[in-house]
C-alpha cells in the first residue's frame, strides 16, 4: 500500500509541477482526461487491496442449532401441563410438558402382572417336562410286556394251544404300544424344548414380556418432555388440552439451543483466497448501532448449492447464466469473542471484515474505519419513513 500512496502522491505533485507551477503544458480536457484515467487505475490498487486483504459481508446471521421437540409416545396423548414459559431459559433435564399419564401407568401394570404369571409359569413347564419324561418310561414297559406277551400267544396258537384272537389282540396291542411310546417321546422333548426355550439365560417368554414391560416404561417416562440441552422456547403455542401423538414429524415446539452459537457470514468465492481457520475477524450487527464485535474463523464451508446435482433420469442441461445472475457465496463459519453469548441471538443480523493480515497495516485500517462507519450509520438507516 506504500508504494500505491508513493506513486499516487507522485503523479498528483508531477501534475501540479506540470501544469499549474511551471506551466510547461496547458491543461486541457483530453489531458485532464488522461490524467484521470492515470488516477483511477491507480486507485484499482487499493480496491484491490482491501477487497483481498480484508474481505468483507454485508451478509452475516447469528446461526443457534434448534431441535424439535417430538413426544416419542405410542399413541396420541393429551397434554395436561405446560411447564415452561416462552423466551425463560432452562437447564437440561428441567421438565418443559406434562402428558396424561394414565393410559401408560396402565399398560404398566398390565405387563407387570402379564411378567409376574410368565415367572410362574416357568415352574409350571418345568412340572410338566419332568412328568412327561417319566410317562416315556412308563410306555416303553408297558411296550416291552406287550411284546413278550405276544410272543407267548404266538408261540401258544403255533402249538394249537391257544387261540389266534389272543395272538392278534397282544400284536395289536403291540402296535399301540410302540405308538404310545413314540407320543410320550414327542410330549416329553415338547416339554423339555419348552422349558429350555431362553435367550441370555432367561425363558423366551419371561424375556418377551420383559421387554414388553420395558418399552412400556419407557413411554411412561416419555410423558414427562424435558429439555434437551441449555436453551429456551419461542413461540410457544402448546396448551393443556392438546392431543399430541405417535406421528414422528409432529412436533410441538423448536427448543432454541444456547451452546455453540456462531456467525455465518457469506463472502463472494475469490475474496476467499487468502481466509485461513484462525484469522481475526470484527463484526457489526444491526442489533447493536455503533458497535463492533470482534471473534475468529473457525472454518470455510467449501460447499454451494449451486454445484449439487440431483439424481434424476434426466441428463443435466447446461446453460449459461445470465450476466446479471449473482455469483454463488461460500459460507465462512465464525465465532465470536466474549463470554455472554447471550447478546448474540439467532438469527441476528450484520456485517463481517476478516483480516486476513492481522488488525495492523493500511489495508487493516481503512477496513476498520469502513466497517465503523457502517455500524454507525446503522442509526439512521435503513429511514422509518
């Protein structure tokens, strides 16, 4: 910037040398013509200088992150209690509404009674798979006798000693025999298989109503909504008396998020050149007229819009944007100085210089006086008339 103000005091001297004290050529409309073409390609030095050196947005807002509050309830539910007022700050954990509890509390109940018979019923399987297991003994004595009591009447009406009827009866008999024991099998494994039946050590049962019970609980403590995270609500439109519900997109409110609250500035692509994670930064925000905030650069988002393609079926078509169309902004993430964030709400809007050279030097300077003049006229503009 040095030599731009060397040669420029330079040129406005050598004019007046030339000119006006000694005279030596006449001035006249084309070499006032030159000579202010000569002066304005000088001054392209310093436009150039601040606009890179110090880039600067007319664009910047003051970005909280927000979550929507959903009741996470499985059917819809009325509201009995609002227990937070708009723009109050709360803590997280404070409980912010009330849902009617009794529906929940019943399910509850429900399941625990439902678990306490499952427990029981465990003892009972058990009872059973040791009866089952003695009947197979049982049938394959009463088989074993059947047999041997058919061979003994077979051997008897092979010698004419006794009839055929007995023999086919104790063969019948046999048949059964063998068929009550193969059912007293199936029963007895049926019996074991129920019994043995668990996941992690627990009967499928018990563990099915368990987490049946658990999910229960679970909605049953979702009756009481609380915050999220340090914040407050605006806007707050839930009465008692509404009905919210199991639909997932339906929420009742936007919980405003205190932590982590940052400026967003938006910089034309080529002015970002030299920005750095890290640069100073001073921001003027139309909250405050006559004020200058001062922070740093956390990060460049190198994304737009304006270079997404949508998957489609359709080839892209390319066109040329009109001259007039406005060049796509990178947004520069920046977090400012000072303790009580507070003052900083969201959505507030200003401007925003980065020294990309550090809060020293010319190019420093005048963007300092530009970007105070701008905040000072923030009390006269925009006219309320």
């Amino acid at each position: 910037m040095a030599i731009a103000l060397l040669i420029t005091v330079l040129f406005v001297f050598a004019v007046w040398l030339v000119f006006f004290r000694f005279k030596w050529l006449k001035w006249s409309i084309p070499w006032a013509i030159i000579s202010g073409l000569i002066f304005l390609h000088v001054l392209l030095i310093f436009l150039i200088g601040i606009r890179f050196v110090t880039p600067y947005a007319t664009d910047a807002k003051v970005v909280q992150h927000t979550i929507q509050l959903v009741p996470r309830l499985s059917e819809p539910t009325l509201v009995t209690a609002v227990l937070v007022e708009p723009n109050v700050p709360v803590k997280k954990g404070q409980p912010l509404f009330q849902f009617d509890r009794r529906p929940y509390e019943y399910k509850v109940k429900q399941l625990e009674a439902t678990l306490a018979a499952a427990k029981q019923n465990v003892g009972v399987l058990k009872a059973e798979m040791e009866a089952t297991a003695a009947a197979v003994p049982k049938a394959e004595s009463e088989l074993a006798y059947a047999k041997i009591e058919s061979q003994r009447y077979r051997k008897l009406a092979q010698d004419n000693a006794g009839s055929e009827a007995d023999a086919q009866r104790w063969a019948t008999q046999v048949l059964a025999d063998e068929a009550n024991v193969k059912e007293a099998t199936a029963q007895a494994e049926r019996a074991r298989l129920k019994y043995e039946s668990e996941i992690d050590g627990v009967n499928t049962t018990v563990a099915a109503v368990q987490a049946e019970l658990d999910q229960a609980r679970y909605y049953l403590d979702n009756t009481t909504l609380v915050a999220p995270e340090d914040g407050y609500i605006v806007n707050l439109q839930v009465r008692p008396g509404m009905v919210a519900g199991d639909i997932r997109f339906g929420a009742i409110a936007a919980f405003i998020v205190d932590a982590d609250r940052y400026l967003l500035a938006n910089f034309t692509q080529e002015t970002l050149k030299y920005v750095k994670p890290g640069q100073p930064v001073e921001v003027a925000l139309d909250l405050y007229p006559g004020q200058i905030f001062t922070g740093k650069v956390d990060s460049i988002w190198w994304a737009s819009g304006e270079g997404q393609l949508l998957p489609s079926g359709f080839l892209p078509k390319l066109t040329q944007q009109p001259p007039q169309t406005p060049q796509g902004l990178f947004a520069v993430k920046i977090y400012l100085d000072g303790q009580d964030q507070s003052k900083f709400p969201i959505g507030a809007q200003g401007s925003a210089a980065i020294y990309t050279a550090g809060m020293k030097g010319p190019w420093a300077g005048l963007r300092r006086i530009g970007i105070r003049t701008g905040t000072w006229l923030n009390w006269l503009y925009p006219l309320p008339f």
